[in-house]
C-alpha cells in the first residue's frame, strides 16, 4: 500500500515540533542570544597548502572593541580534533592544508569589528606545492600532506580468484566512475553561542548530532574535564551528517572562556561552503564478468576516494563504499580495493548514504551494462544474480536474516511504472518508432530505470555503537523520556512521541521529551547511521515492562487495588480495559478531557478515583479506593493521575537501559548486521536540444520493517530522494587548484521546488522475518542512495547513452538537431 | 585613500515602519538590512539568516504585502512600508490558515526554510487564490528547501488552496 496521509490513518499526526517551526517561534541554537555577547569569527587560511611563517596579531589585539584573539599559542588543551583520528588542528601552527584551514579566532564587540580584526591579523605564508587530486597525491614525489604520506586508509576485501574466474566470462563490463564533491547544504549555516557559567562550566548551544562526541572533544582542546561541558544540540537547522563533526565548537568555546563573555558564531554561508565538510568524491573503477546465462563470476573494484587534507570519518565511508560496493547480490569471485587520500581540496567526510551511494552508482551502472552485455532486461539481470533470503553479508559476515532483497524486488517489479517499461519494451520491439508518443516535441525522449539498494545501519563491528533511553515519573506528574539523540528535522520527537502513545498508552500531553542536552540525557550513542529510530524503539520494548509495572504496582498500592485491574492510560491510571470489555461496555477514554484531570488533580493535589470521566457530579469522592470495588464497575475511567502518582509515591519511578546496536560477530571492522533494502524506478525526459534531463515520475520500494512514524518515513524517502536528484543533475561543489569555484547558493544549485516536480510514490515493505525483534529499521539514510543510478538508467533507455559521471554533463546528451 | 581602520559607520537616520502592525521607529544607518534590524535589533528570530543573497528565502518577509528577502532589503527601504514577519501571521487564538495547512500536511522538517516558505505561500495565495502547479512552483522557486523535497510542501499549499475555496 502506498504510504500517504489517507493511508496513515490516525497515526498521521501534527509533530511536537511543528507549531513551533511554523510559526517562526522555535528558536534555533544559532537564534540564541546573551547578554554581553561578543562576535566570534574565524580567519582562515587563503592557500589550499602553505606554510605559516608568522602570525602578526598584535594590531588586532590593539583594535578597541576586539576582546580575544587567539592563535594556535591559545589552545590549552589538544590542538586537534576528528571523531575518529584527532588530525585536524583548532588553530594551525606551522602549515594550512586547505582554504577552509584555521589560522586564528576574534572575539569583538560587533560583527563589523570582528571583521576589521580578522583584516588587521597578519599572516606570512609560504606557498606549497598544491595537491589537487587523489592521482597527484599518489604520484611519486608528491608533497606529503602528513608524517606518515598521502594516504589515509587503504582496505581490501577478496573472495575467490577473480583474475581466474574472468578468464571464464562469455562478457566482461570495464567501467570507470567518477562521483561529485556534493554539498550538504543544511539551511542552517554552522553556529551557536558560547557562554562560560558562574561556577566555571561551560554551556554550548550549538548543533550536533552526538553531544557527548562534542563534550568529549571539546574537553581534550580546553583541558576541562567533560562534566564541566554541558552541551545542548538540538534543534538543528539540518544536518545530514554535515554538523556531527566539530566546526565551530573550538573556536566558540575557546573565545567564551579567554574573555570570560558569551560569545556568538553563526557561520556565513561563504564560510560554511568554505570550511565545511562534503561528501567524498570517489572514483570507482569497477571490472565485472558474466557466464553465458548472465550469472557473475567475478567483481573487481577499485575505490579511489579524495578525502581532503584531515581525517574525521574518512577510513569509516571508505570501508561502508567498499562494503557497499558489492550490494544485494551474488558473486563467484570478488576483489575489491580502496584507497582514501589526502589531498589540499576541501574537507570530505561524513554524509547522507556514508560512502554508499557512490558505490551503488558504480554497481547500479555495472549490472545494467551487464544485462545490456547478456541481452537480459535489467531487473531480470538483478534477479539472476539476487543474494538469497539466509545469505550472509557482502564481506561474508553473519546479517540478521532478511527476504528484504526479493521484497522490494516484487514490489517494483509489480509497480505501474515498471510494468510500463515493460509494455514499452515489447512495444518497441514491434514498433519503436511509434512508440514515443503523437504529439510530443521529437527531441523530448522518455526512459524508465532502476536502481537495487542494499544499506547497512548503525556503525558496523568495532566501533562503540550504544544504545539506550531513561524513562521516568517526574516530580510534577510528567512522564519523561530522556534520549541521547538529536531532532535534526528527520522527526525524532514525533516518532519517539507516537510510539510512547503506541507502546504505553500515554496521550501526548502526558509527555516531556527531553534530547540535546548532555547534563540530563543518558548517552545513547550518536544520531547517525540510520540507528536513531531502532535504538529508540528497543529501548522502548526494553523499558516497558518494568516501567509500566513499577508505575502500577505504586499505583496499586495507593489505590487498594490488585494492579492486575489496572493499566496505564491517558492522563493517568485507568481500570484495566479488560474488564470493560469482558462485560461489553463502551471505554470513556475519548469523554476524557486531559484539561479537566490537570484540575482536577491539581484541586484535589492528591489520590483521585473520584470519576472524573463520570457524569459530572464532580466531587463524589471516594478516596483511596476503599470504598469501591472497581470490578463490579461497568466502565472504563480514571482513577489516579500520574501527577497525583507522582505527588503520592515514596521513591522515585525510573527506568533506564543501555545495550549496543546489533552487530554481527565478525572479525571485520566496519561490517554491518542490519540491512534495509529498496528498489527505485524513475521515469525521465531528456530534452536532447538541451541535454537536460527532467524527472516526470518515480517510484519507491523499502524494506525497512514497520512504519514507525508515516509522516517521516514519508518525508525521509521524499527528501532523501530530492537530495539524489540534485546529486544526479546538478550538484558540484567545483575545486580548482585546491579553492573552490563556488562560493553560495548561486552557484551551487540544489533542487527547488520546479526541479522536484513530479509524481513519487513511496511503498513501505513492513513485514520482517518471522522472529526478527531487531525493530523498525532506519530510513534516514536508504532514500538518498536510489535515485541518481536510477536516472542513468532511464536516460539510457531513453537515449541509448550510458554515462559514467555525477552530476550528469548536458553536454554528453545533447545533439545536434536534424531535421528530416 | 583612508585606511580601513579610520573608516566611521554610516551616521544614522531615522525610518517609520510597521512590523507586523506595529509602527516602529528606526534609528538606524540607511544601508542596514532588514534582516539585521529583524533579527539582532527586533529580536524576531523567526525570519531566518541562510545564503543572504537572495537565493535562498529563508529570510523572506512580507512589505507591503509583497514577499521579499530581508537579507537584500536596506533600512531606507523600509520607510513607509508594513513589514510582516513569520510572528505576524499567527493570531494569538489560531494559526494562519497556511501554517495549519503546512503543520496539518508535514510540509516541514528542521523547519529552517519554513517561515520564509510560508510567507512566499501566504504572498502566492494573496495575490492567485487558486494558482496552477506552474504558478506555485514559480512563486515558490525563490525558497530552497533540503530536507522535504518540496512533497509535503506542494501538499500543504493545495491543502491551504483547498481550505480556502471552502471557507473564502
């Protein structure tokens, strides 16, 4: 069934966060403000690669309004920073490696007199070779970007001989693909405010997807211990990976504390295109053969992966390419090789799909040559080849079980647009040339084409991967819950929301969800890696049975009655629904104003069984429950609020749980348990004056396991999806000579509104195999793999082209027009 | 030429305004954008800093009725003019009918392209009440969005355009 509002029935709901995102009052970490505020700005390094000689800060320092300037002289702590490797400097000492390098930081009164300050900061450089590209970085005698060379991280993976196994291939598909430096572009630029607290703590206000990473990070450069860090993170103003690492944490934390002020920092966009991360672009040489019946025999590839000139997650997407690189089906023999390079581009690192879609561009393109080589239709070829339901993961590695590939196989199989493929293809065998339509411009052609997703989630073997939540009665009455992860606009609070109503019974006003906040939160690991919705939902099914029974059991003892006849509702505690049932009567829950029970209790400030939900005699109050017998009652209601619980009950009601994301037991770092599947089909013009391509229809598979939230999953899948389009037809973060070519949104063109134009349909595959209690799987990720292979291959079923580089080159589709 | 050093902020005037029905009184240097004055001096948050060059929308407020982005818009543009910002379509009872339309539909997720796209929708609906695909995306091609991929957006202004036909 198609996921849509109508569909989602009542489970389609207004999110916790939405009236304040629109009415403009939520206010963002970087809309936050202090009093005695001062302007932080960063100077950064105009050369891809140079040395520092000098730094003259004197003449800032003297500028009147300027409070702090700091070098790299002024870092107390570790002068470096990276989730995974710690390589990149705060502040550089001797040497920058790209334009985004960090040379010094201002603290001022004003915007404008940050500014001036950041001009009056002199810097004697020496310029270096310049390092423009993985090839240069490797070449022999190229400049070493670090101690230990050009090279961040090399892996491997093989199977069998593939050099054997080709010798045996009937065909044999060689191709090279390159994959664009694509730009995270969250609205948001990278911000937030600083302030150094009384007692000598720090508060942070500024967004990231992990607050504990951050807390610990900033702990190592300012020497303070990690409790003295409190970290608040979300809101956030999107982020797909782009705000989990530091950017401006170092400089905002180091300024608050050098002049004892809060101090603000909201990146300009310039700044942001500058020094912020992107995904790393691959090139992905890929050599792949087939016997006579179309069935692989053997995969060769190679990844080639520029990283830029410091680490954060770069070895990570390197190893999630290479696994991804092998995909949801089988092989006789596999080889795969990858590299990760320095180099003096801009930063690359963590992004949506982690290295993943620039493998399944490479694969999706191999296997429809493959079928094009054996003269099999494509999603036939992908069939053929299909991985079975009990096979183990790509390196080998035992996964949970999953009928994921063949699931969404079927249900693009099964789909209007592919079945219209089909139907246009036996038409054209007969006649093609009437089977582009009457009336439509000549040099407008339509194509349909597919694309197979295999994606981990969570962090893989090896790499500390906690889960868990904390769930109590607070002191007025709240039920909280307390989670480690962030709302980055995916709708976190409004899963979590809709299945604390699900799962307990709560109703949404009996709810605060607490997040981003590192003085409160347990921590349950980073928001990243589509692992936030899984590890919610299983600390929820872990919490539950104790909770609840705490919850009753106090309330039991308080009311006199056998917790058996009681169950949690909204508002508070109700008699058990079975009993209403077993005699026939109708539940009051919907009579229940939550309004009247907050006075209610709030009036009384104690144990109320009065039958609030009754029939308004108010104040028959019968407390303590002594009086009444509530099995010989014939209907449902309140008997006591959770304020009145939490008023009445001697110790304090709390549940928490901590575990690690499900990881196969498998000696390989990086290797994945869980994997989501999805199949896309898209229908695409290509205007051959032109060379545009324009994308008319789409189509969604994805086997992720229950619905948790309609609304998100539905907005994931869109957005994730829009996100590919761009990253097929127009995005290109261009570097030349190591500076960027593109500054601001005017240049860098993400989708609008009338690029995204079109029909998408979204079909959830929700049934897992029977006994899989790993939970839903995240989607945060999978929707924005799809599309861009997809598209190659509607062009060429349009065209009859078949091209090999992101984002698509018009020029490589337009044709001279000729007419006949 | 003088040094960058010696230069002086532009001296202030002073503009009459109203924001959001307000009349406001601006002292302030005649090249100061609105985005500034809406932000730092107004302390209205909900009009949002992105690209601030007019690409992105995320700033856009209504003059006059009109949607432009506060980011290109100087304070001697102001003067005369009614200003509303994202805070001035709310009534303090219920929502503007567009933003129930965007919070019913989820034409949202971080929310940061929100106030701007609500104005351009709240703009588009003023002047076309019942506008082609063609009209909205034009309307709407000046604010950028990256999480929804415009679905939940096109859903929530037919939704806005359907509510509005039934009750005009």
């Amino acid at each position: 069934m198609l996921l849509n509002r109508q569909s989602s029935g009542e489970r389609w709901r207004a999110r916790p966060d939405g009236p304040g995102k629109v009415t403009g009052a939520l206010a963002y970490l970087t809309d936050r403000t202090a009093p005695d505020m001062l302007i932080g700005r960063v100077l950064r390094s105009p050369h891809p690669h140079a040395a520092i000689l000098a730094i003259h800060a004197e003449k800032a320092r003297a500028l009147p309004g300027v409070h702090a300037v700091l070098t790299y002289r002024d870092v107390p702590g570790l002068n470096g920073y990276g989730i995974a490797v710690q390589d990149q400097p705060v502040l550089c000492v001797d040497r920058v490696r790209y334009v985004g390098d960090a040379v010094a930081a201002v603290a001022a009164d004003t915007d404008a007199i940050a500014d001036q300050a950041l001009s009056l900061i002199e810097v004697e450089y020496r310029l270096l070779p310049i390092v423009e590209s993985p090839a240069a970085a490797l070449a022999d005698g190229a400049p070493l970007l670090h101690g230990d060379g050009n090279i961040l991280h090399r892996t491997d993976y093989k199977r069998g001989d593939v050099d054997v196994a080709f010798a045996s291939c009937t065909h044999i598909v060689e191709e090279v693909y390159d994959s664009p430096r694509q730009m995270h572009t969250y609205m948001e630029t990278e911000g937030g405010l600083f302030v150094p607290e009384k007692d000598g703590r720090l508060t942070v206000h500024s967004p990231t997807q992990h607050g504990f990473m951050d807390r610990l990070q900033l702990s190592r450069i300012t020497g303070m211990p990690e409790e003295r860090i409190r970290i608040l993170s979300s809101p956030i103003g999107g982020s797909f990976g782009g705000k989990d690492e530091l950017n401006v944490q170092p400089y905002g934390a180091l300024l608050a504390l050098k002049t004892n002020r809060p101090v603000k920092i909201h990146n300009s966009r310039k700044e942001s295109v500058r020094a912020g991360l992107k995904r790393h672009p691959m090139v992905i040489a890929m050599k792949t053969g087939i016997d006579a019946n179309g069935a692989i025999l053997a995969h060769q590839v190679k990844i080639t992966a520029d990283t830029g000139p410091y680490a954060t997650l770069g070895a990570e997407v390197l190893n999630f390419a290479t696994e991804h690189a092998l995909g949801p089906y089988r092989y006789g023999s596999v080889e795969v090789d990858s590299v990760s390079v320095y180099t003096n581009n801009g930063m690359s690192g963590e992004f949506r799909g982690f290295g993943g879609n620039q493998a399944i561009f490479a694969l999706e393109g191999q296997m429809d040559r493959l079928a094009d080589a054996c003269g099999m239709d494509p999603w036939d070829f992908r069939l053929r080849n299909m991985r079975e339901s009990d096979a183990p993961g790509p390196f080998g590695q035992p996964i949970a079980p999953t009928n994921g590939a063949k699931q969404a196989w079927d249900a693009l199989e099964a789909s209007s647009l592919w079945q219209e493929r089909r139907q246009n293809e036996s038409a054209a065998t007969v006649l093609r040339s009437e089977s582009s339509g009457g009336m439509k411009a000549p040099w407008l052609k339509t194509g349909i084409g597919a694309a197979f997703i295999m994606h981990g989630s969570g962090l893989g073997v090896g790499i500390p991967d906690p889960g868990g939540g904390r769930i109590k009665l607070a002191p007025d009455g709240k039920i909280e819950v307390q989670f480690g992860y962030e709302e980055c606009g995916q709708g976190l609070l409004a899963s979590l929301e809709l299945m604390l109503i699900e799962q307990f019974g709560f109703a949404p006003e009996d709810l605060r969800l607490v997040i981003g906040d590192t003085d409160v939160v347990p921590n349950s690991g980073s928001t990243t890696a589509s692992r936030a919705t899984t590890m919610m939902w299983k600390s929820l099914q872990r919490l539950r049975p104790g909770f609840q029974k705490e919850l009753l059991a106090a309330a039991a003892a308080l009311l006199g009655l056998p917790e058996e006849l009681l169950r949690l509702g909204r508002g508070g505690i109700w008699n058990s629904r079975a009993i209403g049932e077993n005699r026939g009567n109708r539940g009051r829950e919907a009579d229940v104003e939550y309004a009247d029970l907050a006075a209610a209790a709030g009036d009384m400030a104690g144990i109320d069984i009065s039958g609030i939900a009754d029939t308004g005699s108010g104040n028959a109050a019968c407390k303590h429950g002594a009086d009444v017998d509530v099995t010989e009652d014939t209907e449902e209601r309140l008997l006591l609020t959770y304020r009145a619980l939490a008023g009445k009950t001697p110790r304090p009601i709390v549940a928490e749980t901590s575990f690690a994301f499900p990881a196969s037991p498998f000696p390989r770092t990086g290797a994945h348990y869980l994997y989501t599947f999805a199949a896309v089909a898209v229908k695409a013009e290509v205007n051959t004056l032109t060379g545009r391509v324009r994308v008319l229809e789409q189509y969604h598979a994805v086997a992720a396991g229950p619905v948790v939230n309609p609304q998100g999953y539905l907005g994931q899948i869109e957005g994730g999806s829009i996100m590919a389009l761009g990253y097929a037809l127009t995005e290109e973060a261009l570097m030349q000579q190591g500076q960027y070519a593109t500054s601001n949104l005017d240049t860098y063109l993400i989708p609008t509104i009338a690029d995204a134009a079109g029909e998408m349909a979204i079909e959830p595959i929700e049934e897992l195999p029977e006994g899989d209690n790993y939970g839903p799987r995240g989607i945060g990720e999978i929707g924005s793999v799809g599309l861009a292979p997809a598209i190659l291959a509607a062009v060429h079923d349009a065209t009859g082209k078949r091209l090999n580089r992101l984002p698509i080159d018009p020029l490589q589709l337009a044709e001279r027009p000729a007419f006949t | 030429m003088k040094k960058q050093s010696d230069l002086q902020p532009a001296p202030s005037s002073v503009f009459h305004c109203t924001v959001n029905g307000e009349d406001v009184q601006l002292r302030l240097p005649a090249d100061k954008r609105l985005l500034a004055i809406i932000r730092e001096d107004m302390e209205l948050t909900g009009t949002k800093r992105s690209c601030e060059i007019g690409r992105c929308g995320a700033c856009m407020v209504l003059i006059d009725g009109k949607p432009v982005n506060a980011c290109l818009t100087m304070a001697y543009q102001c003067s005369g003019k009614a200003i509303t910002t994202i805070e001035g379509l709310a009534r303090p009872e219920s929502l503007h009918p567009v933003q129930q339309a965007f919070l019913d539909e989820g034409g949202y997720q971080c929310g940061y392209c929100t106030p701007g796209m609500i104005i351009s929708v709240t703009a588009l609906l003023e002047d076309i009440p019942n506008p082609s695909e063609g009209e909205i995306e034009e309307a709407l091609s000046g604010n950028l969005c990256r999480c929804t991929g415009y679905g939940g957006i096109v859903r929530a202004v037919k939704r806005a355009i359907d509510q509005r036909r039934e009750r005009p």
